[in-house]
C-alpha cells in the first residue's frame, strides 16, 4: 500500500518481486507479508509467534509495515529479518488476505479472464476511484469469479452448493439476505462520506503523517515509562487486597467480596500493559509480569489474551474476524451477525438459532445484566486456551505456557481453596460472595465495550490505511484527570490502538498529539463522555435490536401468506 523505502547494501542482492510473484506464492500456501519493502515469509515462525498465527493470517498479502510497527518492539522486528526474501518496488497494493475471504492465482494460470477486482468484499472498484481496466494495467490483480454477495456469503459459510431446486428456507432467506445487504452497502456508503477518501494519495498522506507523528512522541519520550507512575496502583492494589483479607477475617464477607473485586479490577489495567510490553518494552519481564497479575492473582491467562488482543487490534470491528465483539447468541452489534457468519478466529459458524433471536431483539435491555457476568466467560475462555495448549510449543515463549499453568493452580489455590473453602462456613457464603466479587469487576467489562461497541462495523475494503480504519473503529472517553484511576488508560482507546505500547501513564499527553494528528488528515476524532457514550452503545444495540425485530416480523408474515419473494 505505500511506497517503499530505499534498498540497503544488503537488499540489493535479494531479488525483487512483483506482486504477480508474491501472488503466486500465497496461493502456493505461503503466508507472505510486505514490511517496509521487505518481503516475509512468515511460514517458520508462525507455529512460534506469541501472539498466535492467525494475527499473521490477516495480514497475508498486505503491506503491514504501520501494525508491525505498532505491537512490536524494535528487537522484534529486527529478528523479522530473518525471514526476508526479497523485496518490492514501489507502492504496494494490498491483496484480501486468505482468510478474509481472498483468491489468488496460481503461477499456471496466467490466461486473462474477463472478470473484475476484487478491493474488499464490500467495496466495488468505482469506490476506490478507478475503474477495472484502469486498475490491470497498473497491477496483475486478484481474480474473483463470482458476484461479491456471494464470495461474501461464500466465505462466511452460508453459501450452500449449487443446486436445480432450492428449499423453502432458502428461497425464504432470499428477501432476508436482500435486506442485510443493503443495509450493509448504506453503512459503507455513510463511512465514505463520513471519513476522508480511499484514493491512494489521500490515504498514503494519512500514513505519511501518521508516521511523522510515531517520531514525535518517540522524541518527546512518551514510548518511555517511568515506573514511578505505577507506584499509586501497587500502592492501590496492596491495600485493596490486604483490606479484602482483614474484612473477611473480620466475618464481613460480603464487604470483602465487594473489596476483593475493586483489587481485581485495578490489576486489569497493569496486566493491559504488560502484555503489550508497554512497561518495560522486554518481552520476557514483561510477559512474567502479565503472568503474575493476570494468572497468579486474577486466575486468567495472559497468553489467551494475547492471541485474542493481537487479532483484535488488527481487525478492529470487523463482524467476522475480531472476537471482541463476537458475543452471539447474546449480543449483536452489527446487523451482519443476523446471517450466521463464521468467525475465523474461533473457526466456527456463530449460529443466528433461536437462543440468538429472542435474545438480540432484547439485548439493549440486557446490556448491563451480562456484563456483570463477564469474568466467569474470562476463566472459560483461558481455560480453553490452557487445557487444549493453544500458545506456542517452542520459540522463546514455549515456557510461558508452564508459568501460567503454575499460575492458574495458585491463583485456584489462594482463592478457590483459601478464600472460597476454608474461609467462609456456609455454601451460601461461598456463592454470595463468589457472585458479588465478580460482579464488582463488571465496570472493566463496560469500559472494554463502550471503546468499540459502539463504532462502525463497516468494511471499506484493503485500500483504507491503519491509522484511519483503527480510529473509525473505536472511541475515546472524556474524563477527567482524577478519574483516570477508574477508567484505568482504557477510556484512551482510540490513541492506544494507534499506539498500543505506549505505557497508560502517558496516553493523556499524547491525546492531544493525536487530536491535531486528526484535524490534519481531516480524520473525525470520536471522543465522548462516559454518559454519552453509553448512550451510543445503547443506541447502536437497540437499533440492530430492531432490524432482527424487523426481519422476524417480515419473515413470520411471509410463510403464512406464502409470500417467499419469488415475484
């Protein structure tokens, strides 16, 4: 997608692909990534990778230069060059990586085919600003052979195959699919007016000063932590725990529930930061670190967080790829959730059933009510990640694995057995006290959503820059300073997926970096206070509420007309 730098002493004697090449060898199977001109191959280390290989599978064929640069440290991505083995030329246009949905071609089939390009699932070619023909004489391109809707549904895993005579139910989810469609294609619609064109002038200026601004906070410091900042939360969090501990010696459980879960919603945030390395920038101090606080103290895995956060920092709200806001059969923020989509994350199809029905024409009603219930999906889905040893095997965070298990025992241990069993006489006190200090934790789980539930969904395809897709796709929350403590760095969201490792106690100074950053690039900055936030999510909740609402309704009456839109 942008224009490459100059070839060093040592690039000149690696050869240069095109992106036919590079084409050819992904739909050989080999995951190749561009950074800085460089091309990767990634396929040795993706079994290594500490934050999982499906982060690596969503930049397949894509220049990833700003993602790379933004969750990895320099030595990092000094070690990427180990898997160099060429380089590029000139701007790069991103393909649609495999596993959103992208086909390339074979070295072999070189014939020409009359069909279009595909940009994005969503986005035709008129939208970027040039037509078919004008865009092959300038690339060799990826070929779609079908129409987008169905590559879309094709990809999704709701495309059935071909056949002469079609069920009932799929004639009757013609009319259905008809109108998700289209609401689709109004979102995109709103989001081109809304945000700066997808021009690749327009966007390569977006990058150009995006990166200028990374070099100023790096000048100014704000990469650096100074670990002095952290000393209110151990301050903090050491009097939580101890006050916890008196109160329940003190027969006061359920005071010491309700302290207890206060504990372990400050040591989220420290955890936050330590697994985007952004205390000490050392992978291995400040993964152990991750580990202590997430898994020693707070009984969840800092590695399943990683794998999960990771894909969620680079495919920010998209329906069908980020698990941060994959929440069927409970919640839905985008009207495509109503299609049965496949995530390719948890590689299986999120099932729009009956329980999901009833439940998204409610769910801005029920909203605060699951959230209170957040912590206890935590522990599933670590213990998921545990028991079937989902991190890396080998490389240099195989150990990580061994440490967390340790943590997790322990943490069951002071907890499960200490607190839990043999401090408190009654089963009743055991479950009160249980459901209260997780209940207490709930607030992280509201501030977690609010950053994102309510952004947009839409897709505007492969030409859209980082910088602009991470900050269409989350929020900010004003407050002020002396509430920071409360919101704990995560009411800065939209700045902290610009920049994930910069460290919490240096996000409110680089806020307003970012806000003339916007006011330059003519990026809208959504910022909104914590009320009306709050509203927003409600908003965005109900009105999806109301399209399944919608779409049951026009579903029910066409099976008793016998309408099912073949007129």
């Amino acid at each position: 997608m942008n224009v490459a730098p100059a070839p060093t002493k040592r690039d000149r004697v690696l050869p240069i692909y095109s992106r036919r090449e590079v084409e050819a060898l992904i739909a050989d199977g080999k995951h190749i990534i561009i950074v800085d001109g460089s091309v990767l191959k990634c396929d040795a280390w993706m079994p290594y990778h500490p934050g999982g290989d499906t982060a690596i599978r969503h930049m397949v064929g894509r220049d990833a230069t700003d993602e790379v640069n933004a969750l990895h440290s320099p030595e990092a991505r000094q070690r990427m060059q180990t898997y160099k083995i060429g380089r590029t030329e000139g701007r790069w246009d991103n393909f649609l990586p495999p596993i959103q949905g992208g086909q390339f071609r074979p070295r072999a089939q070189e014939e020409p085919l009359d069909v279009r390009i595909i940009q994005s699932t969503s986005t035709s070619s008129s939208e970027s600003g040039s037509t078919c023909e004008e865009t092959s004489s300038r690339s060799s391109p990826i070929i779609e052979t079908e129409d987008a809707n169905a590559l879309r549904r094709r990809r999704l895993g709701s495309l059935t195959p071909p056949s002469s005579v079609e069920s009932e139910d799929e004639i009757d989810n013609k009319p259905r699919i008809a109108h998700l469609d289209r609401r689709t294609q109004e979102e995109i619609e709103m989001d081109s007016a809304l945000y700066p064109s997808l021009e690749p002038q327009v966007q390569d200026e977006i990058v150009r000063k995006y990166r200028i601004l990374y070099d100023r906070i790096k000048e100014e410091g704000l990469f650096q932590c100074n670990y002095w900042d952290y000393a209110p939360d151990a301050i903090r969090t050491s009097i939580l725990l101890t006050t916890s501990l008196f109160l329940l010696h003190s027969q006061w459980y359920k005071t010491s529930a309700v302290v207890l879960g206060l504990f372990w919603h400050q040591l989220v945030f420290c955890a936050h930061d330590a697994g985007h390395m952004g205390i000490t920038h050392d992978f291995h101090v400040d993964s152990c670190l991750g580990i202590f606080i997430a898994d020693f103290m707070g009984g969840l895995s800092i590695g399943w967080w990683k794998h999960n956060h990771n894909v969620h920092h680079i495919v920010t709200n998209a329906p069908e790829h980020d698990p941060d806001i994959q929440h069927l059969p409970f919640f839905a923020v985008s009207h495509r959730f109503l299609e049965s989509l496949r995530s390719t994350y948890y590689d299986f199809v999120m099932e729009y059933d009956i329980v999901a029905r009833n439940a998204i024409r409610i769910q801005h009603y029920l909203y605060y009510v699951i959230l209170t219930l957040g912590r206890f999906n935590l522990y599933r889905l670590s213990w998921a990640f545990l028991i079937l040893r989902k991190g890396p095997k080998k490389g240099p965070s195989w150990w990580h694995y061994w440490l967390e298990v340790v943590g997790n025992v322990f943490f069951w241990t002071w907890f499960g057995y200490g607190i839990l069993y043999k401090s408190l006489p009654t089963n009743s006190d055991r479950f009160v006290y249980l459901i209260i200090s997780h209940v207490v934790t709930s607030p992280v789980h509201l501030q977690i959503t609010l950053s994102h539930f309510g952004m947009s969904t839409a897709d505007l395809g492969v030409a859209e820059s980082f910088p602009q897709k991470m900050l269409r796709t989350t929020m900010d929350v004003d407050c002020p300073p002396w509430l920071d403590f409360i919101h704990g760095g995560l009411q800065f969201q939209a700045i902290h997926h610009l920049y994930p490792r910069i460290p919490r106690p240096n996000l409110r100074r680089t806020q307003k970096l970012v806000q003339q950053f916007c006011e330059e690039v003519n990026i809208p900055y959504a910022i909104y206070g914590f009320v009306d936030g709050n509203k927003q999510v409600i908003g965005r909740l109900e009105e999806v509420a109301r399209q399944a609402s919608i779409l049951a309704a026009c579903q029910s009456a066409m099976v008793a007309e016998g309408d099912f839109g073949l007129q």
